[in-house]
C-alpha cells in the first residue's frame, strides 16, 4: 500500500514567517480562546489558549526557489494558521492530517505549473486521491487545500510518497 508524507511548513521558514511573513509584514500572535485553527506547523488543531499567528505564506513560491522551477502566474500566498512560538511539529506517525473536510487536491509539476485538482469529499477518498494524483508521471506535488477558504493546509510530493505516513521537521 502507498502512503504519502504530509509536510509541515520547515522549521527554517517558520522562523522566518515568525518574524516576518511572505507578504513582509510582522505577525501578530493572539491567544485562540476557541481552539480547532489548522496548523501549519504541526499539522492539527489549535487547542483553546494556545498562542498562534496568522500569516500570509507562498508554497509554490518557496517550493520554487528550491527546485528552480517558475510557477509563472500559479505562485501566490495566502493566509495560514501556525503557533507563534516554535513547536515540536507534528506527532510521528500522525498520518495525513485534515482529512475530515471537502479538500481540493491540487496538482503541480516539476515546473511549477498546474496540471489540475481534485475535490476530495470524505476522509475515506483522501489517500486514494493521492496515489490517483502520483499515477500521473508529470505530478511533482500536490497542495492539500481547504475548500471552503481555498487555504493551503500542506504539500506532498512524489519523491516521497512512499516513505512513512509522516514525518518530523
């Protein structure tokens, strides 16, 4: 059976975003009296009291600078939930997070342009989308996003797609 790695946002990046965010503005830690905010950095659910900060991040664009490639018009930020100071990150052998949701699967490749997506309607299709997604040769990664916001939650990517269910930073 394939599974597939969640990535959280890097440690070395959330330093960063901490101190400034992709849209070069400070973030501004808050206490979630509510809890249930979706984690970036640890890939969960903020608890009631815990410290967190809204940032503006760009996947595509930091996956980019990385691998060389040019998403061209694709790259763009958006806001993501993490904690506000550094955290353990997410718990080994978690699995894929955020599944419980409509998800939009959408797919890159090694260039950085988008090949397509895929709404995911029930926890049950998630992993099944995923190896669907990888069946194509061309997909390099994919986004998990959140419908109802169109939020990045976090990548996969094809390199690893066979390795744990998920993995520390």
């Amino acid at each position: 059976m394939t599974t597939h790695t969640p990535h959280p946002i890097p440690g070395a990046v959330l330093k960063e975003l901490r101190t400034l965010d992709d849209a070069g503005r400070p973030p501004v830690p808050r206490t979630d009296d509510e809890g249930g905010a979706p984690l970036r950095c640890c890939l969960r659910h903020s608890t009631p009291g815990e410290t967190v900060a809204l940032v503006s991040y760009a996947p595509l664009r930091r996956w980019a600078a990385q691998t060389g490639a040019d998403p061209g018009a694709y790259d763009e930020q958006g806001p993501v939930f993490i904690h506000a100071e550094e955290c353990t990150g997410p718990a080994p052998g978690a699995g894929l997070p955020f599944t419980h949701a409509h998800r939009t699967l959408r797919r890159y490749s090694a260039d950085g342009r988008i090949l397509g997506g895929r709404l995911v309607e029930t926890s049950d299709a998630f992993a099944p989308a995923l190896t669907e997604a990888f069946a194509d040769p061309e997909v390099a990664l994919v986004h998990v996003r959140a419908v109802e916001h169109g939020c990045f939650l976090y990548e996969v990517r094809r390199d690893d797609r066979s390795a744990p269910a998920a993995e520390g930073r």
